[in-house]
C-alpha cells in the first residue's frame, strides 16, 4: 500500500479533519502530517481506511486543542473557513444521505460542534457524521467503546438543541440566492426584502480588520438597506459575483475587478426566505480560494463621495 491508496482515501480524510477544525488551512495540514505519519511507519494496517482515519483524527484533535485558544480571544464573530462544495458527490447514489452530509457542512452546523469538547467533537463526527462503529471509535480516541457512547450521547444533545432546518430543494435554494445577487448588485433595496426573512440576521467574520463587522445586523429592513447600499457603492467598478455552493448551502464567492477574493456568503435557506447571511471577509480565511484582495481599500474608495483625501 502506498500514494495511490492514500489518495483515494484522501477526500474522506480531508471531510473529517474538516469538521473537527472548521478550518480548510489547517484540515489539509492535518492530511499530510496524516501522510508523513504513515509514510514514516512500517505497519501493514488490515483496514488502511480505519488506519488512517485514527491519526487524522488525533492530529486533528490535537490542533483544535490549541485553535481553542486563539478563538476565545478572537475579535468578533468566528465563523469557519469557507469551503466550496459545488458538485460535490452524492453518498453512494442516496440522495438522502448526501443531504445530511451536506448538512453537517454547513456553517451552522459546525459552529454548533465548537459547543463540544475535542473529543465529544471527534466522536461525534466519526460516529454520527461518518458512521464508524463505537468500537473502532474507541481506539481512535484512547477510551472505552461506554465512554465513547456517553461522549456521543452528550454531544448529541448539545447539537440537537441548535440543529438548523433547511430547505431541501436545491434547485429553488439556488435560485433564491441569484434573485439576492441580482438584487444586490442593482441597489435594489425593495426587491432585497421580499427574499428575506422577517427576522434575518447577518454575522460577518473580519477577523477584527474592521469594527463594523463586529455587531450582528437584523431585521429584513435593515439587512436589505445594508445589502442595496453595498451594492450601490460597488456600482461600476467590476464587481464579480460567482455563484457557489459554500459548505453545501446557497451562496457565492466575490471577487473585484482583477479576481481577487473580497470575500464569501453563505445563506441559510428555510420557507423560501433568507433567514441567515453569513460573511467571510477576514483574508486568513480566503487565500485558499485564490489571492485576496484589500476589502477595506475599495470600500473606501469606493464610500459616497468617493476616496478620503
């Protein structure tokens, strides 16, 4: 066993690794510390999937031990790094099943399992999210298969509390989305409010760039205002909207004139409305998605009145 095995193994190390860190950077620097792990042992494991499935997953316990850390001091909201899904697989054919695993991408989701501890997080997700037995689980995480099963048992319910509801149809998700970038991108702040929800909210990860991200904007009124504005000001100047799937919901990666990122929605849909928009725009989290460019910069030079002198 060698390369070619561990590539094809390698998506299904990249999901896991994933959804324990919330982050892109730092799940494919898992898999290849995963790699050289294995490059470097002599063992000819009987199930190299469960062989390699356990240290991506102690490698990714171990770095989220110390993410930990630096989100609690975090300025503003921390939300994950995003990750384009588009054409994603289906779950061998079943189209249910590749509905809960686009579910549990989804950024609501995974802000729910920063509520658990590393190991209620590794459990959950490899048992719950992946379905490896209590058993193999229980070697990955160094307890026994009871403990195992109480730690899935306490993340559940501190997951099921939040679990977010979306609309399934993604034909109609999508659409919804294109109305919102059409809307956005022509000022037009009435059409904006049709397709959001009475009470939506919108969370924006700066990553303390910029105070005004700091504060959650509710409201449909207010929330359609901020979009038609943002639109206004970007009028003219070459802005790109590219649709996407974002971690298996509606959504879109903005780029300036030149491709460069600005930053990345994600929508939660339900009841044909926008009931959450969340924004990426802190550049740590979008190189991985191309070079970045200065979000701050051109909405100042951009402002009414155009750049401060």
């Amino acid at each position: 066993m060698g390369a070619a095995e561990f590539e094809q193994l390698r998506p299904l190390l990249f999901s896991i690794a994933y959804r324990i860190l919330g982050s892109v950077s730092e799940a494919e620097d898992a898999v290849q510390e995963t790699w050289l792990r294995y490059d470097a042992a002599d063992v000819d494991p009987a199930s190299l999937k469960s062989f390699l499935s356990a240290i991506v997953t102690r490698v990714s316990i171990d770095v989220l031990r110390s993410a930990r850390v630096r989100r609690e001091s975090y300025v503003g909201q921390w939300l994950p790094e995003p990750l384009l899904t588009d054409g994603e697989p289906e779950a061998s054919g079943d189209p249910l099943r590749a509905a809960e695993l686009a579910d549990s991408l989804s950024m609501a989701a995974l802000l729910l399992l920063e509520r658990l501890t590393p190991e209620q997080r590794a459990v959950f997700v490899l048992h719950d999210v992946f379905a490896f037995p209590f058993a193999e689980v229980a070697q990955v995480i160094g307890r026994s298969e009871t403990a195992c099963r109480q730690l899935a048992s306490r993340a559940r319910r501190l997951v099921e509390d939040g679990r977010p509801r979306f609309d399934v149809d993604r034909r109609e998700r999508e659409e919804l989305a294109g109305r919102f970038f059409d809307a956005m991108t022509a000022g037009d702040v009435d059409a904006l409010r049709e397709l959001l929800a009475a009470d939506v909210e919108v969370y924006g990860d700066g990553g303390g760039n910029a105070p005004q991200w700091t504060r959650v904007v509710r409201g449909s009124d207010n929330v359609a205002r901020m979009f038609g504005g943002l639109g206004r000001r970007f009028a003219g100047v070459g802005l790109q909207v590219e649709p996407h799937e974002v971690n298996g919901q509606p959504g879109a990666v903005l780029r300036d004139a030149s491709g460069r990122v600005i930053n990345v929605f994600a929508f939660d849909v339900l009841d044909g409305r926008i009931q959450v928009v969340r924004s990426v725009i802190n550049p740590e989290k979008l190189r991985h998605l191309g070079p970045v460019a200065d979000a701050w910069a051109l909405m100042r030079d951009n402002a009414p009145g155009g750049p401060a002198t």
